[in-house]
C-alpha cells in the first residue's frame, strides 16, 4: 500500500521539528539555571557570610589586643570603660562570633574545616591567657603597683604578640581562601551562562530557517491550494459557478478538489432548468443526473408544487383581500370601543386621585405642625400607594411616611384603608408613642385583611416610618417598619434602624412589638423620613438603580440648605436621573429641620 503524505502527516512534521528544538533550548536552559543557582547560593549563603564572618573575627581580635594592651599598661578601676568592653568580648560577642564560624564552617571543604578549627583553638587559648594570666592579676590599683605582679603578667603578655600573628596569618589565608571559593563559583556561573548563550543563539538561527522552510513549504503545498479552493467556495457561495478547476493531488485537498469539479459540472447543468422553472416554464424538460440526484429530484417536486401553488395562490389572493377589508372594519370598530373604554377608566382613576388627595394633609396643616419642613410626593401612576399623614395630639406633632403594597390602583386602596385604621388609631387611644401606635396599627390592619386566617393567603401591607416631635423638650421618638429615621448634625447622617417586619404580617401568637427610639433633637438637626422609591428609580448613564448609599450622601448635601430649595433639588436629582425611563415606584420624602 502506498504512503500518502497527507496535509496532516506535512504539518505534524513542521511542527514536531520545532517541538523537538526547542524542548532541547528548554531543557539546557532549565540545567543551566539549575546549577548557576546552587553555585548563586553557595556565594550567598557560604562563601561572602564566611568571609564576613572571619573578617569580624580578625576586628574582633584587634580590638581585643587593643583592650588588653590598655589593661596591662594603663592603671585603672574596675569599672573602666575599656575593661567592660574586653569582658563583653569575651563574654558575649567572642562566643557569638564563634558559633557562626561553626556553623558556616559545615559547608567548607575538610581542609578549611581544619584550618578554622586550629585558629579558634589558638583563640580560645589566648583569650584563656587574658583572663588568667593578667585580667585575674591585675584587678586594682595595689595589683598594678606591685612589681612582682606586674613582671608575672609581662611574660605572658609579650607571649600573646606571637600568637596573635600566628592566628592574624591563619585568618588572611582563611578570607582568601573564601574570596577565592566565591570568585571560582562565579567564573564557572558566567561561564555556564555563556555556553547556555551561544546553544541558544544556535538554536535560534536553526529555528529560524527551520521556520521559514517549514512556513514556504507549507504555504506551497497547503495554503496555495487552500486558497483556491476558497475562493471557488465563495465564488460558489455568490452564485458564481467558477471557471477554474482544481489539479489532481495525492492527499485530502486532491480529494476535495476532484468532488468539488464533479460539484460545479452538476450545478451547471440544473442550472438551466431551474432557470426555466424560476421563468415559469413550467413544461421544460429535464432529466436528473443519475438516480441517488436528490437535487433533481427535488427540482421536479418543485416544478409540480410551483405549478398548483399558483394555481392556488391566484384563488388565496382573492379570498384574503375579502377578509382583510371586512377584518379593518372590525379593527377600527374595536379601537373606537376601546378608547371610550379608556377614557371612562381614566376619568375613574383621575376621580379616585381626587379623593386620595383629599385624605393627606393640607399644606396650612403641615406648616403649621411642621413649620420648617418639606414634603416630595412622586406618584408613579396617577393614584399611588404612598402617603403621608400628619397631627397634633397632646402638643406633639406627629407624621408618618407610609409606603403600602404596590402602587397605582391597588396601592391607593390599600392606602385608603391604612389612612383609615391609621387615623382611628391615634384618635380611639390617649398614648402618643410611635410604638404603640404602629403595634396597635399592625394589629387593625392584620383584623381588616383578614391575615393569618386559613382562608385568606394575602400579602398585604404597609412599611412605615413614624415620628412624634415634642419642640418644647427638643425630642423626638421614632418607631419604624423596615423604613428607617435620618438625622443629619454637624455634617453626620445618624441612622436609626426600624424593626424588620412589615404593619399587617403578624396576628395573634405571632404578632411582633416594634420598638420606640427617643432622640434629643439639636438645634440645627435635618430630620428625613420616606419610602424605598427614591433609592430604588433606575437610571443614570448605565441604567442602574439609584442606591440608598448615594441616597444618604445626597440628604447629607442637602442638608446645607433651607428645606424649600432642599426639595429642589431632591426632586431636580431623581428626575435627571432617571432620565427618558419610566418612574418604577412612588417616591415620597419627608424633611424638617429644627
């Protein structure tokens, strides 16, 4: 059987001599680093610490000579500054000194390891001979004055210089040794890199040519004919049979080319007949290609269906204008009934406005309850589920910002009917606290729904923020229903939280207390209260919701001004906010400042 060197067999061969490079440059790479890094670490972590190490030991000793030299030759107390220096070398920093030696000393050769053995041997010895030959000797100033003390010292002492230049010559020969360790592992390091260098430069080159071979010869056996067939694709594609065909090859592109020359042969020859049949020749001749032709085939279908479509269609057209004439009769008849349909609901829903108007407050009652203040009152619909509520009652006035479930026409009901309860609530009861008021409120308006009966599953309510100010004690209590109470002072927003729970949930065992908040009030203070609308209202540039947290800092901007221009701007802000989009809540706001 012949070998054919497909398309597949081609560039699996390109690739896999490129795979192969640079496996090879991967691997010489990761050794070379490998190795540079244990011998980086051997200069950082053995060779540079020791030669530190031994050069500190060499100071150490000078030092210590010095000291000696000064205890030996010049008189002084106990408590000399030079003397405690000496002590701590030998107490302190000798020993420290020593135990790193030791330690760094492990990574040294034997002969190193040796060598630094027999000088800390000379020290230890000669540091033994300071303490007992002259430091223990010549402790006072009696000690100094006596001349057979002093000449038992002085042998000893002129001793020390021999050793003290054995052990100086032993360190020199220790430092250049490291210095030369650390100099040998950072040749061999550059060393490795520029071999690493030159297999990369070469690897490189090769890889480049190898490329561009690969790349030339692919684009002459693959691309190239890739290309062609493309174009008579799309060519094809336009509707365009293409004049060109392609040549034989031993590999796949030859097999596509040889069925797309038998494709373009086949087309041409229906393309006649579905010219007549397309001109509406319906009696053309025409004889599919062979019996398995499923496209002539289906052109004779075609042919036949094309022929009684028209034949139908001719008797469709006439029956269907009947039917769209007598259709945009009862269209336009429709359209009539509904708008007067539409104007009797808007007249109703513009009536029931008028009586909902007709329950808030009146503005000569909340100027004179809350002489400095403001209300923004937004419905979404022309009736809304949001109220406000206002009254005076044992020298406190008292309002609330209610927000009942929905809005539009059901919203205004629901607010109908907690305006009602809400009113008969303050009047049938003497207490005054917002607590009370809203616990005895749940309970009216959980009775009136019917909630927390099996036969009832409403999920109706209302959330609420109520507020009752004293101004001759300056307070202000505050019970609340998922709406919570703001007060800005001094440029700080004072948050206080209401009860999570909505007015008409709970009934009998699972009935809820809400829970009354006191405030001294400052003068100065900007009291707010009202419903989720204003946060809620999409808009901006990307269509998002407005957000309580931008809402807070707008009230706290606000706050500068007089209430008036404070609703202003309130208003101003939500409405270019939202923009061209719909209002998607009632909005309602209540501010006093005190």
């Amino acid at each position: 059987m012949k070998l054919r060197f497909t398309i597949g067999r081609k560039i699996g061969l390109g690739f896999g001599v490129i795979i192969f490079l640079t496996t090879i440059a991967f691997l010489l790479t990761n050794v070379t680093l490998s190795e540079s890094r244990k011998k980086t670490d051997q200069v950082t972590e053995v060779f540079n610490p020791s030669v530190a190490v031994l050069k500190e030991l060499d100071n150490l000793l000078n030092r210590s000579k010095l000291l000696i030299t000064k205890w030996y030759y010049v008189q002084s107390g106990n408590d000399a500054l030079d003397k405690k220096a000496l002590r701590k070398i030998l107490a302190s920093e000798y020993p420290t000194l020593k135990s790193k030696i030791k330690e760094l000393s492990v990574n040294w050769n034997k002969e190193e390891q040796e060598s630094v053995d027999a000088v800390l041997a000379l020290v230890d010895q000669m540091f033994t001979s300071y303490q007992e030959d002259i430091m223990l000797k010549l402790v006072s100033f009696d000690t100094y004055n006596d001349s057979n003390i002093k000449f038992e010292a002085l042998l000893p002492f002129e001793d020390l210089d021999v050793k003290f230049k054995v052990i100086n010559e032993n360190l020199i020969t220790l430092i250049d040794k490291q210095n030369s360790n650390a100099l040998t592992n950072s040749d061999e390091m550059l060393s490795s890199f520029s071999f690493l260098r030159k297999i990369v430069i070469w690897l490189g080159i090769i890889l480049v040519f190898g490329g561009i071979l690969i790349a030339v010869y692919t684009v002459r056996t693959i691309v190239r004919p890739v290309e062609q067939l493309r174009k008579m694709l799309v060519s094809m594609g336009k509707g365009v049979l293409p004049l060109e065909k392609i040549k034989d090859r031993n590999d796949e592109i030859g097999e596509m080319g040889e069925a797309l020359n038998d494709l373009i042969d086949g087309m041409r020859r229906t393309t006649d007949f579905a010219k007549q049949v397309g001109a509406g020749n319906f009696d053309s001749h025409y004889r599919p290609l062979s019996k398995d032709d499923t496209l002539g085939a289906a052109l004779l279908k075609m042919r036949e269906d094309l022929r009684e479509n028209e034949r139908v269609l001719e008797a469709k057209v006439i029956e269907r204008t009947e039917e769209v004439v007598q259709q945009k009769e009862e269209i336009e008849q429709k359209n009539q009934e509904l708008e007067v349909l539409y104007k009797h609901v808007t007249d109703s829903i513009k009536y029931a406005k008028r009586i909902q108007e007709a329950i808030l407050p009146p503005d000569s009652l909340v100027k004179r309850l809350l002489p400095n203040s403001f209300v923004l009152y937004k419905p979404k619909d022309i009736v809304s589920g949001d109220f406000y509520w206002m009254e005076e009652k044992n020298g406190k006035s008292m309002f609330a910002a209610v927000d009942c479930t929905g809005h539009g026409v059901p919203g205004a009901f629901m607010s109908i009917v907690g305006y009602n309860i809400l009113k008969q609530t303050v009047s049938n009861n003497t207490f005054t606290e917002p607590a009370l008021i809203l616990d005895e409120l749940n309970r009216g308006v959980s009775e009136t729904l019917h909630h927390g009966h099996e036969e009832s599953q409403a999920k109706d309510g209302m959330d609420i923020s109520f507020c009752a100010i004293d101004y001759k004690k300056m307070e202000l209590q505050y019970a609340g229903a998922y709406n919570p109470l703001y007060v800005v002072r001094n440029g700080e927003l004072l948050q206080t939280k209401a009860d999570k729970f909505p007015i008409g949930l709970f009934l009998g065992t699972e009935k809820k207390k809400f829970t009354n908040h006191t405030i001294r009030l400052e003068k100065g203070d900007n009291i707010f209260i009202f419903s989720d609308g204003y946060a809620d209202q999409f808009g901006g540039p990307n269509g998002k919701k407005f957000m309580a947290g931008n809402f807070r800092d707008l009230l706290l901007e606000v706050s500068k001004h007089p209430v008036d221009k404070q609703k202003d701007i309130l208003n101003k802000t939500i409405e270019e906010w939202r923009g061209p989009l719909d209002q998607v809540d009632d909005i309602l706001v209540i501010g006093v400042k005190v």
